[in-house]
C-alpha cells in the first residue's frame, strides 16, 4: 500500500481578480476556470500529464493525501479546501476526511546566506485523506475559499476534478 501526496496550487491572484463578485455563500460557491488549477503527483502515479484534472495509478489499500496551496504560498492569498461532494457513494473510495498533524518547518538562519544554517518553526498542518478502495474513475467537487493576507474572505469556490484509479 502506498500514500499518493497530491499537491493542489490555485492561482489565487487571477481567481481573485477575474471573479471580484465571487460568491460569499460557503453553499453556493463560484465556478472556477480549469487553467487556475494545478494538481501533481509523483511522476510514476500520473497517467498522462498534471493539471486540473488528476488522473493516478493507485490500487485499493492506497491513501490519497490532498493539501493545498496558493502560486504565492500563503504569502498574498491563502486557499482552503472546506468540503469534498461526489457522487461516488463511498464505493471507489472512502470520503475524504480532514486531518490535522502538527510540522516543523525549517527557515533559513538570519544572515546565513551561502550557508546550510537554519531555524525551525512549528506549527500545524492539515491535509484531506481518502483510502482507494477500487479502481475506476471518481468525479467530484472541492470546496475552496480564498483569503487576503488580512484574512479577509476573497470569495467561495469550487472546481469539479476527476481521478481515475488503475491498477499498476
């Protein structure tokens, strides 16, 4: 069994400044363009290229590990994935829950520029989880909202990717 790490960065800047009227309803979120959107994986669980759409080479046992992030890292916007929808009825694979772990992060020392030295920091983290429990192929909807660096809410979003699981 293998752990599948999916990395989703949204181009929150352009999110955030095509749609200025985005939706403030958490239920009725805004629809947004497919080239904002970049999911990846490792290169050996991809079939065909990366994008916003995902397909894996996973078999039942896997996990699926979903985190997102911003083009910026946080620094401008911050996105957060708030509710996973599918039609699926948990027979490919189990709802995504949210969990959170605590990180250290490591930042570079003061004045140590050219050199290896660094600092940690620590914090907590959150990823999605799901467990493959066949193959075939899941459509579904996450749930994001976009904050400034205020935290002021930019607007509730969604996007409606897919995963095709195939065996090795």
């Amino acid at each position: 069994m293998a752990d599948l790490n999916v990395l989703i960065a949204f181009d929150a800047a352009t999110i955030v400044e095509r749609n200025p009227n985005a939706s403030r309803n958490a239920d009725a979120p805004t629809h947004v363009d497919h080239s904002l959107i970049y999911m990846t994986t490792r290169q050996d669980h991809i079939i065909g290229t990366s994008g916003a759409e995902l397909n894996l080479r996973a078999e039942p046992g896997d996990s699926i590990k979903w985190r997102e992030t911003t083009l910026s890292l946080g620094t401008d916007y911050k996105a957060l994935l708030y509710r996973y929808v599918s039609n699926d009825n948990h027979v490919l694979i189990r709802t995504p829950e949210i969990e959170v772990i605590d990180g250290v992060y490591p930042m570079p020392k003061e004045g140590s520029e050219g050199t290896p030295d660094f600092v940690t920091q620590n914090y907590e983290d959150h990823y999605w989880r799901t467990t493959v429990k066949r193959t075939g192929k899941v459509v579904y909807h996450f749930y994001f909202q976009i904050l400034d660096r205020h935290r002021q809410l930019k607007g509730y979003f969604q996007w409606d990717p897919y995963i095709t699981i195939e065996n090795p």
